[in-house]
C-alpha cells in the first residue's frame, strides 16, 4: 500500500481491474483499449503494473509486453513498454517513476535483450538507458502491377473479418528481415479500429493482410501480415489503386521494390534500450504503424 493506494500486478485476470485501466487509458489519452473484448481479448504476456484507491480505480499504470523482433535476420528477445498513464491529481508522487522502476525490474529478471517504447516525453526515459533511435520511412513510383486475384476488402467492425485476420496474424512471417515484429496481433486489430483511415483487405493468392490507404496519388502501404509476402507489384495489383507514387511504411526488402529513404516524423518517439548495435547497424527501417503500441 502507498497511502490509500494499493499497488497490483499482472492484474488482467481480474476484470474489474482491467475495465479500470480501460478508464484510465480513455480518461488520459481517449483510446479505448476496451474494444479488446470483441478483437480477442488483451495480449496475454503483458504484465501491467498499476495503483489503485479504495473504490478500486486505476489511478496510476505503466506496463510490460512481450514483442519479439527480427533484426537483420536474427530473432530477438524483446520487450515492449506502453499503457503508462498517471490521473492528473495523483501526479507529482513518484507513481510512475515507482511502476516504471518495478516494469524494468521484471523485464531484467526475464532475460529480455531488447526494450522498446514510444514516447511523446523522451526525456523521461533517457536517465533508463533510453535513447530515441530515427526512423525511416520508403517512397518512389509504382512498380507496374502483376497479375493476381483482386482483393477483398474488409471490416474491422465485422467478427468474421476480424477472425480472418487474428488467423492470418498468428502464422505471419516477419515482413522484413531487415527489423520487424514477428507478433503483435493485439497492436494491429487496435491500431486498425484507431484509425478510421486504415483500409484492410485480403489478397486470396496470398493469403495476406494488407494494411494501406491512399491520398494525394500515393498508395501508402502500412503492412503485410502473411506467411508469404507479396511483392509491391503484387500489392497494387490486388486493390487496384490508380496512385502513381507509392510510400512504404517498414523496410522493402521483402518487396522487389527499394524506394527512396525519408525520415520519419511521427507523433512519437521510438526509443530503444538493450543490445542496439545490430539495429543501428541494419540501416534505415521503421517500426510498421500496425505494430505501434
């Protein structure tokens, strides 16, 4: 107990306490992390880490996940940190220096290689051993467009659909070999409900998940989920865009197309902490929005 406050972990059992932190993360930032019930409930390695008063409220959360990696072709033992949230009248009390402290304690005592977290607050975390690593994002034009099946288009909003993606999510390959998730099934289907702009669709050849959109004669390609990536040409031939340009959002080299390199500039930071050689030396890559937590 800290005052009032008693502290829990690894609390995703409990449902009260779950709908609880569902509150907080709505309340703090107006994402809605409870539209997990219907996507197949919260991923089951996280371990979150939270405060909460006597009437059982959330006050305070910072938690820890499971996100293994591939870099350069090597498969990485990783942890992702994200959910860290503190209401306004408890700030200022050192709650989420404490549950940070005690996420990097569990993480250290699990082995992990790598740790990785987005932040608006970068300054928060370097004191950790954080450091904000830039990102790189791929454009050019189209590729022509090869022949294969046209895709279907789908609803996150449809139970159907979304059981059609966790199945194709759960037997993905990394698409690339360059820096990759190789999971992340709970990101993607959030990611997808967060952002209306988002388009998914099924190319039947490949099995495959496309995630895109296209605005300003560019077709920009968010991510592949497939055991089989499809090469870009394959891509715009199955949604059957007319988009002259084309931006990729992860690196290419799965893609038979290497567009130009441009920075980045998202709403948050990618920092990393651990072994981070193997990543800086694997040149420019990107974090795919699908898998951003």
């Amino acid at each position: 107990m800290v005052g009032q406050l008693e502290f829990r972990s690894d609390y995703f059992g409990d449902r009260a306490a779950f709908t609880a932190l569902v509150d907080l993360l709505f309340d703090t930032f107006e994402i809605d992390i409870g539209q997990l019930d219907r996507l197949g409930g919260p991923d089951p390695t996280s371990m979150p880490f939270g405060y909460f008063d006597e009437t059982g409220r959330c006050v305070a959360n910072f938690s820890a996940f499971s996100t293994p990696l591939v870099i350069n072709g090597r498969r990485v033992h990783a942890v992702g940190y994200q959910s860290g949230a503190v209401r306004p009248e408890y700030r200022g009390q050192g709650l989420y220096r404490d549950l940070m402290q005690r996420a990097f304690a569990w993480a250290e005592g699990q082995r992990f290689e790598f740790g990785m977290l987005l932040t608006d607050k970068p300054g928060l975390y370097t004191s950790y051993g954080f450091r904000v690593i830039k990102q790189h994002m791929f454009h050019g034009p189209m590729p022509a467009a090869a022949g294969v099946l046209p895709c279907r288009h789908l609803s996150i909003e449809n139970d159907a659909d979304v059981a059609l993606i966790r199945s194709v999510l759960i037997q993905r390959m990394p698409v690339s070999e360059r820096f990759a998730v190789t999971g992340h099934i709970e990101e993607f289907l959030l990611n997808a409900c967060f952002d209306p702009s988002i388009r998914l669709s099924h190319m039947p050849d490949h099995d495959a998940i496309v995630a895109w959109r296209e605005g300003a004669g560019t077709f920009h390609l968010l991510d592949i989920a497939s055991r089989d990536i499809p090469l870009l040409a394959q891509v715009i031939a199955a949604v059957q865009t007319r988009a002259e340009r084309a931006a990729v959002y992860f690196p290419t080299d799965r893609l038979g197309w290497t567009g130009e390199t441009g920075r980045y500039e998202g709403s948050c930071d990618l920092m990393v902490t651990g072994d981070t050689d193997a990543l800086l030396n694997s040149g420019p890559f990107m974090l795919s929005p699908l898998a951003e937590f």
